[in-house]
C-alpha cells in the first residue's frame, strides 16, 4: 500500500507541475518578452483561464501527502515553514495578479498587477525548483550537532540560507548554490513550457520569437542538466546507484531526455501541440528521474545518526492506507472528470475568450 499511494502522489504532484506549470512559464514570458498590451492581456488570458483548475491537483497532493505519509507531511510542513510561507504569498499574488489586472482600464493599475503575476511565477518556479533540490540533497535530519540530535529524529529546521552557502555543510540552508542551480534548471524548464502553451493556445504576434526563445533556452537547459549531473554526484556520491541496482527506472531518464532533444526541433513541427507534448516529457522526466534516484527514501538524512524519511518508515497504519484508498480514489476520478470538463470547454484557441472584464 505505501508503494501504490508513493505512485499516486508523486503522479499527481507531476500533473500539478505539468499543468499549473505552464501558468508559471507563461507569467515568465510575459514578465520578460511581452512587450505589447494585445500580447499582455492573451498571455493573461492563457494563464487565467485555466490556473484555478489547475491548483486543484497541488491541494490533492498536500491532502493525500498528510493522508498516507502524515510524519513526512508534519517533518516537511515544519522544517521548510519560512519557504513554504514564501511560496504561499507568492500563489496568493500570482492569482490577484491574474484576476485584478483587468478590472480598471488604467494602465499603470495593469502594469502593477502584470509585474505581480510576472515576478511571482518567475519565483514560484525558482522556490519549486529550490525544492526539489533541498529534497536531492537531503536535510540534517534530527538537527545533528557534535554528533548529538537536538531534534527527534524526523524533524529538522533549516535557515533561508548559511553564511557558507554550501549543500555540503553540517546545517545547509534552503538556498544553496546546489539547489540555485536546481531551481535556474526549473526556471528554465517552465518558461519552455509556458511558451509552448501559448503558442499552442493563442495567436500571439511573439509566437515565432517564443519558438527562437525556446530552441535558446533548451540549449542552456542541455548544459545545465550535465553540469547538475557532476555537482548532484560530489553533493550525494551515491546519487546514481538505484539506476545502477535497478535498470528499468532508466526509463525515466530516458523520458527526460526525449523531451530535451525533441525540442531542439521546436522550428520544424507542423503541429502546435508536439512541442507542448515534448516539454511536458521533460517535466514528467526530470520530476519522476529525481525521485527514482532516491526511492525509497523521499527525504534524505545527511547525518550518519538518523535515517533517511522513506515511503516505510512514515506510512500511517496499513488499516489506514487501504481506508485511504477508497476515498483517494474516487477524489482522483472528480479531479479527471473537472479536468476533462474545463478542458473541453476552453479548447482551441482562447484570444476570443473573455476574462477579467
């Protein structure tokens, strides 16, 4: 039962970063590239109609999280509290930025509201990415200090950020240069991803410069991704073993990279939707390739004295995972059926749709 419910929250965060993802990248390209008020208000419009729906999936996510894992929703929930406040108020502006810029036709009222939805994406995908690399890294499980935990064993605290600015210190903060690079990675990877929505779902005149914006980008993507493999091994030298121990998550990789050099041809497809296809590989990839590293843990000890948080040792009772299951199972199946609902309603292109007026 821990192996299944692991399956259907790490599959649901995925669909989370998949779909609310291209709302951040979009607010990424419009902080950065839209220029135009026509541009301004469709790349609004492509984000706004569909951003509420899509944060649906991350509150599953956090409820099944404290459904079937409780002592790592509690260990994570406190530990990263200060980051997680951030990303919080950082959701809250995203979603006003969205929804007060078209209420008043003042333009200096719509350039407050564009920077808030721009600057927060730009920042949720940074704090998301700083994420998932405080969990590749691992934390100081149990505060170990001189050898001594002052913590119980699951429970840990980090700062913003150390005076060392090191993954590799005794108490390493949230930020890091290691999980700086993890969060540029995921920067990256959502504003392709976004501008691959856009193209997709508006005729947008910044179009063929998204497709030039995304082949540039992806080309930094392919180095940083090498460049993170050689840091992630001096930060975890044993990283890569359960790719070594277990052959077949090589698939996960695999995905990553098809969606990587898929993109490169980003000029040359006919249709809109491949594109799009291709950077949602490369989210699918790179999330369910971090954690397969990792499994079973799904929180790292840096400290020799505590064990790492696995899927095993902070599962609530068998009893209560198979309750779990029944009511887990028919919230996933009303998540889909909205999905598909709001999906068909606002397919094709959304320029003519109306939103915020």
């Amino acid at each position: 039962m821990e192996l299944f419910w692991y399956i259907i929250i790490a599959s649901v965060l995925i669909v989370f970063f998949i779909l609310d993802g291209y709302d951040f990248g979009a607010g990424i390209i419009h902080l950065f590239f839209a220029k135009e008020e026509k541009d301004k208000e469709v790349i609004t419009k492509s984000a706004g109609l569909f951003w509420d729906s899509n944060e649906v999936w991350l509150v599953a996510a956090g409820g099944m999280l404290f459904m079937a894992f409780p002592t790592f929703y509690a260990s994570v929930f406190s530990g990263f509290y200060l980051p997680l406040i951030i990303v919080l108020w950082l959701i809250v502006f995203r979603a006003i930025g969205l929804e007060f810029r078209g209420q008043f036709t003042y333009q200096m009222w719509k350039d407050i509201w564009d920077k808030s939805f721009g600057i927060s994406s730009f920042l949720l995908a940074l704090f998301f990415g700083i994420a998932l690399g405080n969990i590749a890294r691992g934390v100081n499980l149990g505060g170990v200090e001189n050898g001594t935990s002052i913590y119980e064993a699951h429970y840990f605290f980090l700062p913003l950020w150390n005076s060392s600015f090191s993954p590799l210190s005794e108490n390493p903060g949230v930020i890091d240069w290691f999980t700086i690079i993890i969060g540029v990675i995921a920067v990256i990877t959502l504003a392709m991803h976004g501008a691959n929505w856009i193209i997709l779902k508006t005729n947008a005149s910044i179009n063929q410069q998204l497709k030039t914006v995304i082949f540039k980008l992806n080309s930094i993507l392919l180095i940083l991704t090498i460049f993170s493999l050689v840091v992630w091994e001096i930060v975890n030298p044993n990283s890569l073993d359960n790719f070594v121990k277990k052959p077949y998550l090589i698939v996960f990789p695999i995905i990553y990279l098809t969606g990587l050099f898929g993109l490169f041809f980003v000029k040359k497809f006919k249709r809109e939707i491949t594109s799009f296809i291709f950077s949602s590989m490369l989210i699918f990839g790179g999330i369910s390739s971090s954690l397969a590293s990792m499994f079973p843990a799904i929180l790292p000890s840096t400290n020799p004295i505590n064990p790492s948080l696995t899927i095993y040792n902070t599962a609530t009772s068998t009893y209560g995972l198979s309750v779990a299951s029944y009511w887990g199972i028919v919230g996933i199946i009303l998540i889909i059926i909205y999905l598909i609902i709001q999906k068909r309603l606002r397919k094709g292109k959304i320029d003519n749709m109306d939103y915020g007026h």
